[in-house]
C-alpha cells in the first residue's frame, strides 16, 4: 500500500521533471527513443500543429525495448509517425543511439549532415524525462535553444498508462538522481533541484523506490 505521503512525494518530483514550456515554432523537432509510443505520438502532433517541419527520431534497442521494439526505437516511431499522415520526407531517422547524450549527439549530427540549419529544437520526451533530456542537450549542444515537450498528461493519468504504481515512482527517484550527480561528471549541465524537491527525493528514497538508481561511482553519458 503505498502511502498518502509518498504519493504527494511523487507527484512533486513528477512537477519538477516537466519543464513546463509552451511549444512554439522550432527548427526541428528530436523524439528521443524509448519503450513509450507517446513520444512519437506527441512529436507528430507538434508537426501537424505546425511546431517543426522535420522531426527527427533517435533510439536503438535496450533491454526494455528490445522484444517491443526489435526494429530500434527510432524506426518504430516513424513507423507510427507514417501510420498517422506524416510525409516520409518529414522524418529522419537515427538508429544508433543508446542513452540520452547520444540520442542528442547523433541527432545533431545527422542533421548536419543533411544541411539543415537549426537554430532551436523541440525536444520530446517521456514527460518526466523533460528536464534531465533539457540539461543533457543544453550541455551538448550550446548555442541552441531547447523547448521540451511530452505528452499532455497528468501524474495520475501517467501512473494508469503504465498501470505499475511502484515503478512510475522508481523511475521518477532515478531521474532525479541522475539530475544531482550527472552534472559532475560532465554530462549535464547543472540544474539543482529545490529544497522540497530535494526533500521528497530522500523519502522516497529511505521508503525503498531505488530500483532506477545507479551506482554514484559510474555511469554513461547523459544515461
């Protein structure tokens, strides 16, 4: 049973990982691959809102995705990004990368080499990827100016998609973990996280949602 308190906790971490921008017209719009469809989904309707002109899809397999998957992230989303209208030459795809530092290294690259100009990305997450993709890009690619965005949800409308209480909190406490350490190690830039934040993280923690840390002495760029 999970409590009252934990809950609340949870919910103001989920707060903090949503950047809460306002989507406007960029040069192109990233979806960053993962076992979520709703990244593909909220990219394409960004494109028909007219937000982008080109959406870019990045991802490999990892063992989360490899049996839902088994083509790559990248090429399932645009697969469903045809599947709803978006023209073929409206996507590119990038289907090496296999961590979020990757996911925005390999992108830049690919559309460098394909001579598109950017000034300013839409950057498409899971929503509560949002803010450590941000700080990720931010690092990597200076000089251009990030807007995040993810499916329209609300926590409670999140946790039912994934219909696994435990592990949408577990996934919430890693996320920022990475936030806090990956700064440090190069990978990020820093984005420090408020006292109440910081607060509810270590509670949550102490109450055992730990299954998404990693080890403080290792890790993988922007993982």
């Amino acid at each position: 049973m999970i409590s009252t308190q934990t809950w609340a906790d949870a919910r103001r971490l989920w707060d903090h990982h949503l950047m809460h921008h306002t989507p406007r017209p960029c040069s192109v719009a990233i979806g960053l691959g993962s076992h979520d469809l709703g990244v593909a989904d909220a990219a394409v309707e960004l494109y028909r809102r007219g937000m982008a002109p080109l959406i870019v899809f990045t991802g490999a397999t990892s063992p989360t995705t490899r049996d839902r998957m088994p083509r790559g992230e990248a090429v399932h989303y645009r697969e469903r990004a045809l599947e709803l209208g978006v023209p073929d030459g409206a996507v590119l795809v990038e289907p090496h990368a296999r961590n979020t530092g990757e996911n925005i290294r390999f992108s830049r690259a690919l559309l460098e080499e394909n001579g598109v100009d950017v000034s300013s990305v839409l950057l498409v997450s899971k929503p509560y990827e949002e803010r450590r993709a941000n700080a990720t890009a931010r690092k990597l690619w200076p000089g251009v100016e990030f807007v995040s965005a993810s499916s329209p949800m609300t926590f409670e409308e999140y946790v039912a998609s994934i219909r696994d209480d435990r592990l949408v909190i577990d996934m919430l406490v890693g996320a920022l973990q990475r936030l806090t350490i990956y700064p440090d190690r190069g990978f990020m830039v820093a984005d420090p996280a408020p006292g109440e934040v910081t607060a509810a993280y270590e509670r949550l923690c102490r109450a055992g949602f730990t299954s998404r840390l990693v080890a403080e002495g290792r890790g993988t760029v922007g993982q």
